[in-house]
C-alpha cells in the first residue's frame, strides 16, 4: 500500500508546505497607543513622486508602481499625471471615517493623503496600517497584506510594525501570499525587538525556512527558542520530526512515539493532531504492526456527520485486509462508493477490491474489479501513454489540486479572482487612482500565483500519473494470474473451504441490508457479507 515517498509526501503538506491557524487580530486588538490625530499645521506638502504607494508581493515589486506602457511608435508618451493636493485633515477625516465604521469611505482618502505625503512623516506607517485595515475588511485581503508586508519591510515607525505584524499573522490562516509574508516577512525579521507572541512565530516561521532548503541546525538554533508551552514548539517539533523522517530508512520506536506523543497535543490544531495520529499509522504498518496501525486509525477526530477523508478509509481498508478482515476491508470499499469520494483518485481501491475477491476465490468479479481501474481512467492512462500535456487530463489536475503546496496554490489564485472581482464594487467609492492601483495588484499578483501553481501542478501531476500506471500494471498481472486460476482444474477429492462464522450482533447493534444509499454517520459501519469459494485440497 504505502511506500516511504508517499508517506513523506503525504506529511509534507501538513508539516513543511502548511502554515499554521492563527487567529485573526481585531482591528483596535493590542494595547501600543494609537497615532494622535495630526494638527493641520503638521500636513507637508505634496511629494513629487508616487512614494505611498504600497507595490505588489515580492518578484513584482518594481512592475506594481503603475508604470507607463511602452508607448507606440510616433507617439509621444504621455507624462504621469502630477499628484493631487490633499489638504492636511484628510487624514484626520479619514480616521474617523474608519472608526466610525465606515472602511469605504476612508480608503480613498486615506490613499490619497499617502500619494501626496512623503514618507517621513510621522502618521506615514499609520496611513498604510488604517488602509490596510480598511482593505482588509473590505474583503481586499491581499490587497491590505500587501501593505501590512510593507510597514514590516519598512520599520518606519515602531509602534505600527506590532500592529502589522499581528494582522499579518492574523491572514496566515487562510490562502495567502507565502513568499511574501512567510518568508520576505516573519522570515527575514530582526527577532530582538518583537513581543514574545509574535518573536515566537516569526521564531518558528525562519526555523521551517531553514527546514526547507535543509538546513536543519539552523532550524533547530530558531526552534530551541520557541516557549515549550507553545503551540509552535508543537508544531516545530512535528516539522522536525518529518524531515528526520525522509533520512532513515527504518524509524526507530522512538520516532513513532514522538509521532503518537504529539497526535494527543491539544496545543496543536485538530489537523496537525490528526496528520500526527495518521504519521503513526503508516509507519506502524510499514513495520507489519497492523494491530498498531488499525488503534493509530481510530486516532483520527473528524466532526461529527464529516464523511472522513477517501484516503483514510482506503488505507484503513488495506490494513484490515493484512489481518485478514477480508469482509470488513471489503464494506470498507462500499464506503468509497458513496457519492461523496465518487471523484477521488484512488485506483488502488480497484486493485484491492481484486484482491479481495481473488483471495475469496470470486474470480470473475475479481476480473470485473480489476478491468474497472482501467476502464474508468482509460482516458488518463492514453494521455500518458501518448506523453500529451497531463496537466489538461481532468482526472490528473483533480487529484493534483487535492493535496500539498499544489492544493493551496490553487487555493491562492481563486482567492485573487474573487478580490479581483470583489474590487469592481469599489470602483465608483475608491476613486480612479487607488481603483487603478489596486486593479494592477491584483492583476501582477495574479499573474505571480498562476505562474507558481502551474509549476507546481507540473509535479504534481507527474506524481499521479505514477500512482496509475503502478496500479494499472499490477491490475494486469492480477488479470493474468486470475485468468489461470479460472482455468485450474480441480484435483480429485479437494473439498470446499469451510465457511467463517460471522460475528454476532451484540444487544445495541442493528444490521440493514444495504439498499444504496448512504448516510453520513453509516459510512464507517458497512459490512459485506460473502462466502468463499476456494477448494481446499485432501492429502
């Protein structure tokens, strides 16, 4: 079932790739003191140059700042268009616009007086704070991350960079910009002059930075920093452990309890926990401790009414299989039947179900089950087969999206197409000049994160095409020893195998026959009930 790549890959996306859940900051969260309002005399005058403008993420930085095209030949170009003169208490009104609960109303202005203030200015960094917040709850995430990511590169003024970092912080757990606030951000932060809740994220965060471009001691020098009390000493730890994991060949005991350890951290997300309980599993059944491996299973916490993940029930299956629970694997696999998995990539459930009916000597059903991998990704395995472009096979870019760094890019680039859409609301209220910046953003940044996923899909779909073809190839060696036992003859005297006796039904359990429908909170019960077929043969 699962080799050590895969079990490599499957924690990757939890350990390495995944940024941990944070909760988001209020707007007015913290105690630092808010910026007083500015006296109008205060107001300088209008810069020369576009200096407020936030630029886009990380690569395209220097393209976001609204440069003119090329012009066409013969055609002069046209000169950028002067800044506008703001009066000092735009600033002013702008504050209260925002407090008053009102961000559409203070976001023009407040980009406004940025575009026509120079950067050395007291309240500078709090115009960029209040307009991130503003876009932010606007629904413009990474619209308001792109200039929260600025205040932090810039450092202007000390008691806004703990403001943004708190919301930054607060955005990580959802799609984000990984370059730009994992790594340009809490990765790159001098760690002396944080409060100690975010000097422990960015602590974490430069450590799993170090973790993958394998630098482990580097990582270890960041982690031993983290308070043990943490949910990122938790999480630190569960990194480590992962990247220990892909350099032995055999884990010791000892990896597997740290592993089981942490799957009972209530500092550690409900995810994180179950990725853990998962880790023990599988290295429990590379050991051949299939017992261990089933407890590990039932680790796994799911709300309540969730039809559970394909990829647990289908691994559950092929331990129950190995001890020899060949009905209980088999109801396993109805469970994969079920509308909710129809469109999962699992053709390792075709083979097994072969296997299944080949051990219990139903030879032509097993035949049916193994041409069914075949028939039903015979579209996928042609387009390997004629070395066509997989990442436009449908089947392959499902099973690609569903998992890793592939699935939250994926995930990135929607978010930037519902902002993106979202932002023509605001078209009217923002004004021409910040509608005009932010469209730009969005588009560059858009451009960044399609070019990020498409690289990613790449790999990821070759990963896939693999898993099929070494499903496909053990299905044709299963149809060919299948193909012989049809054709055995039977030995004088040989004897039907006897029949298992089932277990009964304790006083609280119920039995329905199966009539083809499924229920949530039946999925994880089905059983099958068949008898064996197989001669067993008389000395």
């Amino acid at each position: 079932m699962t080799s050590r790549p895969l079990i490599v890959a499957a924690l990757a996306s939890a350990a390495l790739l995944v940024s941990p859940t944070a909760a988001l900051a209020a707007p007015d969260a913290g105690t630092l003191p808010m910026p007083p309002p500015p006296a109008a005399a205060a107001a300088k005058a209008p810069a020369a140059t576009d200096a407020g403008t936030a630029g886009p993420t990380d690569a395209s930085a220097a393209a976001g700042s609204g440069a003119p095209a090329p012009a066409k030949a013969g055609v002069a170009e046209a000169p950028p268009p002067p800044p506008q003169k703001v009066p000092p208490e735009t600033f002013d009104r702008a504050l209260k616009a925002y407090f008053a609960g009102n961000p559409r109303k203070a976001a023009g202005p407040l980009y406004a007086w940025l575009q026509a203030t120079p950067r050395t200015d007291d309240n500078y960094a709090w115009g960029q704070y209040f307009l991130a917040r503003s876009l932010i709850d606007l629904g413009l995430t990474h619209a308001g991350a792109t200039y929260l990511a600025r205040i932090a590169r810039e450092r202007s003024n000390p008691n806004v960079l703990p403001r943004a970092l708190d919301a930054l912080k607060g955005l990580t757990d959802r799609p984000h910009d990984e370059v730009m606030i994992d790594e340009q951000v809490f990765g790159a932060l001098d760690l002396g002059f944080l409060p100690d809740e975010t000097g422990a994220y960015a602590h974490y965060q430069q450590g799993m930075v170090d973790l993958r471009v394998g630098n482990e001691r580097w990582a270890n020098t960041h982690f031993s920093k983290l308070p043990e009390t943490s949910a990122e000493a938790s999480r630190a730890k569960f990194a480590l452990l992962v990247t220990r994991l892909k350099q032995v060949k055999d884990p010791p005991e000892e990896m597997v309890k740290d592993f089981l350890g942490l799957s009972e951290d209530e500092k550690l997300t409900r995810e994180a926990r179950n990725e853990a309980a998962l880790a023990v599993a599988r290295l429990r059944y590379e050991k051949k401790d299939f017992p261990g491996a089933l407890e590990a299973y039932g680790k796994v916490k799911l709300p309540e009414l969730d039809p559970g993940r394909a990829s647990l029930y289908l691994e559950e299956a092929w331990t129950r299989y190995k001890l020899g629970e060949l009905r209980t694997a088999l109801g396993i696999l109805t469970t994969l039947d079920a509308p909710s998995f129809r469109d999962e990539f699992m053709p390792d459930k075709y083979l097994l179900r072969a296997l299944i009916f080949r051990d219990l000597c139903h030879y032509l059903p097993a035949k049916r089950a193994a041409k069914e991998l075949t028939r039903r990704y015979a579209d996928s395995l042609e387009s390997v087969r004629n070395r066509e472009d997989l990442s436009q096979d449908a089947r392959l870019r499902r099973a690609a999206n569903a998992h890793g760094g592939t699935q939250r890019a994926a995930k990135f680039v929607a978010v930037l197409e519902l902002e993106g859409e979202r932002l023509g609301r605001y078209a009217g209220s923002f004004g021409e000049r910040l509608f005009g910046h932010l469209t730009r953003l969005y588009d560059l940044s858009h451009a960044e994160a399609v070019r990020v996923y498409d690289a990613r899909l790449q790999d990821a779909v070759r990963e896939e095409a693999d898993t099929l073809l070494r499903a496909a190839e053990q299905v044709r060696l299963m149809e060919y020893e299948v193909g012989l036992k049809l054709y055995e003859r039977v030995k004088k005297g040989a004897q039907v195998v006897a029949a298992q006796e089932e277990e009964l039904l304790s006083p609280a359990q119920v039995a329905f026959k199966f009539d083809n429908e499924y229920w949530n909170d039946e999925l994880k019960s089905y059983r099958v009930r068949i008898e064996s077929r197989c001669i067993e043969e008389t000395p």
